[in-house]
C-alpha cells in the first residue's frame, strides 16, 4: 500500500515538510486513548495539546518570520544533547568508582588519616 | 541504576501484519507483539526520554521532531499491514502483560474498527475566509455615491448579506457533496477563526478519483465566493479510532 503519494487535486496541500501543524494536531489530539493503570503516565496530553494550541500558533508565527529553522531538524539535536548526557553521565560513574576505590581503600588501612 | 522503562505503542495492526527495520521515537527498534487477534505495533523506551514534554521551558523542536517520527512509524505500519488504528503520541504500557490485558480488553471495539478503516485512508479538508481581502479589492462601489453616504451605506450592507447568504449556502452544498464521497466523517477542532470548515473523511480507495473530482469542483466554487480550500493527506486513520480508553 502505497500512503506516501499525495493526490491529484488541484487542491491538495501535499505531504510538505511545513505542515507540522497538521501532524501534531492529528498525534496529539487524535489517536486511541489509553486510560488505566497499565498506562504509564509520562506526558499529560491536556498539558501538551495546549502546548500544542501554543505551537501551532507559534510556527505559523514562525514561518512568516523566516524563524523555523528548529523544525528541520531538531530530533537529531536533541538526540546529540541525550548522547552527550549519557556520555557525561558515564563519566561521572567512572570517577565515582574511581573515588569509592580509593575511599575503601584508606579504610581498609586503619593507621590511615581519616578526619 | 537502570532507567525506568516501557513499551511505547504507535498503532494496532491486524494479527498477521508483519514489520521490518523500523526504527522508533528514541532509535529503538519496532515490533509487533500478537494477541487476541491484533498485533501492537510497539517499541521499549526510556520513559525519561518523554517526560517535560509539555513543560512551557521544553523545546517545542522536539515535540515535532517526536510527532513526526510517531506519524513515520504509523506510515510505516500502515504501509506494510494494510490497516492501522494509530495511538495518540505518548503512549506507554508498563510491560507486555499489561499489553496483552489491553488486547484481551479491547479487542472487541479495536476488531471491527480496525475493520472500517480496511482500503480506506483519511483525508482532511480545511476552508478558510479569504473575503476580507476579495473584498477590500472588489468593492469601489462604496465610494459611488459620496452624496448620500446612507443608501450606499444600505446598498453595501445588503450586498454584504446577499453573499454572506451565497456563501452559506455553497457551504452545506459542499458539505454535503464531501461527506457523499466518504465512509466516515470526524469534525476537526477550527483552530484559526477564519477556518469555516475542518472536516476529515474516510475515504475508500476506490473513491478517491470521484473524492478528488469533487474537491476540485468544489475548490473552484468557494474561490469564487473568496472561501478556499485546502486537502490534506492521504493520513493513516488518525481520526477514526474507537473513543474512551
């Protein structure tokens, strides 16, 4: 099944990238609901459909003021700031081990200096 | 410490749907888990990876970045399974079991849902209000008579209801002929003022030729009278899911 050919209306605003607005409408406030204690709540749909009211506007806003250069490519961005935590967050592991060694270590010797 | 995680649901698929090299919302790889007839189309997250979203400091550029790979897997699924019933974006189960308790739940409602939706595909039609400016162009008249500025006045507010009425009319005659074409119809949400219609229809395959000839016709129509529309899609059936979770 081919779903990605847009149609043969005179018109049909077609699958254009800057129709972001038509796609968050249709994840956001469309879709199967799942309520219930099987779900975990990690976004609050009310919340974010604002979020949404807000966005629609702002990037209709934003692409009559040329400012919607974070809509091309920001997953990738933000999927280099998770990287970069986890990087980060690595290092910060390996220095604490290091630290704990060196910590146990000085217990293990009861002449050492210990405050 | 391990990350809490949890298993992220982008569609229901029939049951023998099959699914391959499909990447999720945070790299993960797609699958299908079967039970009582269906499959979910799913992925296991880092909950954290979700959470702020709707936080006024977050970065809307993610929350599109993440509706957009939603709606790619969704297309994704739909392409390779025939059929889908999308989930809303943010979605997450505990775990496989509670995955497998929804299905046994609501497969009575999802089956023959999923069933309305076969070799069909959403299309959304939009109309907005471009009289004002038809009319700052087509409207000299006013100035006709600069002598008696009360019957000019009249005249141009009965004109203003002559088409206010014209165009009422071409409205529910276009409704109408656009729900003709379709199996199913869902009301959209207005979001601008100037938006006089926000529809989205099920249309089968096999009429969207005659769906595109109307919308054509239509468009046409309404130019006229300064209304113009706008088709989008084809959409997986974002609109036309079970309600009530």
């Amino acid at each position: 099944m081919q779903t990605r050919s847009t149609s043969d209306s005179r018109y049909a605003t077609g699958h254009r990238p800057d129709s972001l607005a038509d796609v968050l409408e249709r994840v956001l406030d469309r879709g199967v609901v799942i309520a219930g204690d099987i779900v975990v709540s990690v976004v609050n749909v009310e919340l974010l459909t604002l979020k949404l009211r807000l966005i629609v506007a702002s990037v209709e806003t934003a692409k009559e003021i040329g400012l919607d250069w974070w809509m091309r490519d920001p997953f990738l961005s933000s999927r280099a700031h998770a990287l970069e935590l986890e990087t980060e967050n690595r290092q910060l592991r390996e220095r604490l081990d290091a630290l704990e060694t060196r910590l146990e270590a000085r217990t293990d010797q009861p002449d050492g200096e210990r405050s | 410490v391990t990350p809490a995680r949890g298993l992220y649901l982008y569609a229901s698929v029939p049951h023998d749907a099959q699914l391959g090299g499909v990447r999720g919302i945070t790299g993960e790889p797609v699958e299908i888990l079967r039970h009582a007839r269906l499959g979910l189309v799913l992925g296991e997250v880092v909950v954290e990876m979700l959470t702020g979203l709707e936080d006024e400091s977050a970065d809307p550029g993610v929350l599109g970045a993440l509706a957009r790979c939603h709606d790619e897997v969704v297309r994704a699924a739909w392409a390779a399974a025939g059929a889908v019933l999308p989930f809303r974006l943010g979605t997450v189960l505990v775990d496989r079991d509670a995955a497998r308790r929804y299905l046994d739940d609501r497969a009575e409602e999802l089956c023959p849902a999923m069933q309305q939706v076969t070799a069909c595909r959403e299309w959304g039609v939009t109309v907005h209000d471009r009289a004002t400016e038809l009319r700052a162009h087509a409207d000299p008249n006013a100035a006709l008579d600069p002598g008696r500025p009360g019957t000019a006045y009249l005249a141009r507010r009965r004109q203003e209801m002559a088409r206010a009425e014209a165009r009422r009319e071409t409205m529910s005659c276009v409704e109408g002929e656009l729900r003709a074409r379709a199996t199913d119809v869902a009301a959209g949400r207005h979001r601008k003022p100037d938006v006089v219609l926000d529809e989205s229809y099920l249309v089968r395959r096999d009429a969207e030729p005659a769906l595109f000839e109307t919308v054509d016709r239509c468009g046409d129509l309404l130019l006229e009278q300064g209304l113009h529309l706008e088709l989008s899609g084809p959409w997986p059936p974002y609109s036309f899911v079970p309600r009530g979770g």
